[in-house]
C-alpha cells in the first residue's frame, strides 16, 4: 500500500524529532480515516500509530468506495 510507504518514509525523515513531536506530526499528515481510527483506539504513542498504521495495508486498508459500490438493501431479498 502506498499510503503506508510514505508513512514510513516520512517517520525515516523525522527521526531527529522528540517523541510527541513526530507522533502529531505524522498524525497531521494522515487521511481523515486513518487519523479517525487512530483517534478512536486511543493510539498516543508513535510506536503503537506505525503498528496500526501498518496494519490497515496487511488487512487492505480502508478504501474509498463510490457510492454505487456499495451493497444496496433489497427487502425482498432478490
């Protein structure tokens, strides 16, 4: 998955940084999505964000999906 090599390029890049500090700096330069899951695990430290992080790309990520790829309803079962 991409979006999680530039992830990890991007902690290579900051590693001069304190703890804190690199870890809202690369939760500012998530998707929307991924700062969201982030958020509702309660991840705060860096270590535990990578871990999780990596893991969207093991388990395909959360993918934007159009609207019309989405299951519809059918209440009649067809």
């Amino acid at each position: 998955m991409e979006y999680v090599q530039e992830f990890s390029e991007h902690m290579h890049q900051i590693s001069d940084m304190g703890e804190k500090k690199a870890f809202f700096s690369i939760i500012d330069r998530l998707k929307p999505w991924a700062k969201q899951e982030l958020q509702r695990q309660g991840v705060q430290e860096l270590t535990k964000a990578m871990f999780v992080v990596e893991s969207f790309a093991e388990f395909g990520g959360k993918k934007d999906k159009p609207e019309s790829s989405k299951p519809k309803f059918n209440p009649k079962g067809n």
